[in-house]
C-alpha cells in the first residue's frame, strides 16, 4: 500500500513548479538604500562614544614586538572628529605611558605612509567612502558563518586612489551590514594592506565590534632593506549615542 502511494505522489512532485530563491538586488540598490536608512537614523547624531581593546603587532628581522592597548574612543560624523584616549598600554607586556604610546604610534604612521593612514581612516568612515566608490560586478551570495549573505564588490572612481577594492556583506533576511574588506595600495610594499570589519546592529546602526588589519611594509637599516609584517587586531564594546538637543 505505501510502495503504491509513494508511486502515485511522484508525478505530482515532479509536476510542483520549483521554488523560486529571492531575487539578488542591483548593488547599487542595496547600498544607497543601506546608506540612507543608517544616514536617517543619524540625522541628529552629536557624538559616539566606546571602548577599544587593541593588539598592534609588528614582526621583522629584529624580532617581535607587542603593543596592546585598552582606550576610550569618542567622535562625531568626520574623520578628523575622532579621538582616541588610551587607558592603558603595554608594550611587550610592560606598561607604558600613553605618551610613549604616541611616539610608537607615530612612528607607526610614518612607516605605512601618509596616503595609507588617510584611506584607512576612510575605511573606518564607510558613509564617507562610499560616495567614492561604484560596483564592480553584479550582486553575489555567499554565506558568512552560515548566514546567507548579498555580496557587493565596489572600486574607486577614482583609480589613483590607494583604496583599490572594497567588499560588503549584508544579511540578506535583515539587510544588516555583516562584513566589510578592503584592499588598500600600501606604500613600500609589494603586498595590499587587508582590514576586514566585522558589524553588529546597536540602536538602529551598524557599527564595527572586531576589526583586523594586515600588510607588509618595507625599511632600511644600516644599508640594507628589510620587509616588516604588522598586524592589528581590535574589538569593540560599550558603544553609546549621544543626539542634539
């Protein structure tokens, strides 16, 4: 009885027509709507403030050093609002004081290159970048941790900036913001500078909670030139949203 039921059900699975997967939306679409949904929310956005656990860590032919760094960030809408007042800081395990954090920080700026810093802190300002970018390609899907994902590849109108490649993952059942990666031309080096962000929603936004950074970069001592491998690795926590009155 079953084997002829069974047997009878298969043209009528065969005849059901198949199930149609969501339409992938234009990248354009998706961005400027993702864009202007966060720009809305902050319309009357003063200041963000939050915490930042840090580890820079830079490896060359000399040997290894650690910097890791626990900090109060605050800032508005622009780039240059932002600051960043360490709590405390440590350098291959010792604790130092944030002014020596600051002389390696600048030493750290000056061996990446000025260019570099300035498409990195774009990064960190996607709003801002965006308006500089276009896509690269039609929509794809890719899963990320299991979540399926919309996968957006953008590149720079203008093709001498040193922000070579952006990607974008977006939730596709929420629309949020997942994952972003960028290529960045890194200055002395033959390899990109990669900093990919991961997202979290807060009050509304999208706003990074892990963020790795990774290049080489190339230096001369005493006559010969030496190829350094950095890394930076941070998370971010406790973020707070202050509007205007």
């Amino acid at each position: 009885m079953l084997k002829r039921l069974l047997i009878a059900l298969v043209p009528v699975v065969l005849a059901l027509p198949p199930v149609q997967a969501q339409d992938a939306p234009r990248p354009g679409t998706l961005v400027r709507a993702w864009a202007a949904s966060q720009a809305a929310l902050g319309t009357d956005l003063e200041r963000v403030e939050l915490r930042e656990r840090s580890e820079w860590t830079l490896d060359g032919p000399f040997g290894v050093r650690r910097t890791r760094m626990v900090a109060r960030v605050a800032g508005g809408p622009d780039t240059e609002g932002w600051q960043r007042d360490p709590v405390a800081v440590e350098v291959d395990g010792r604790r130092v004081s944030p002014a020596r954090w600051r002389e390696l920080e600048e030493r750290r700026l000056a061996l990446i290159g000025p260019q570099t810093e300035q498409a990195a802190r774009r990064v960190i300002q996607l709003h801002e970048m965006l308006g500089r970018m276009e896509p690269a390609g039609d929509t794809g899907r890719e899963a990320l941790d299991g979540v399926p994902c919309w996968r957006i590849d953008l590149v720079p109108r203008d093709r001498d900036a040193a922000l070579e490649r952006y990607t974008l993952w977006f939730d596709q059942a929420q629309g949020h913001l997942v994952r972003s990666r960028a290529v960045v031309r890194a200055r002395r080096s033959e390899t990109p500078l990669l900093i990919t962000t991961d997202y979290v929603r807060v009050e509304g936004f999208d706003v990074p909670r892990r963020r790795r950074m990774e290049g080489t970069a190339q230096t001369r001592r005493r006559l010969r030139t030496y190829t350094l491998l950095f890394k930076y690795e941070a998370a971010y926590s406790d973020f707070r949203f202050f509007r205007k009155p």
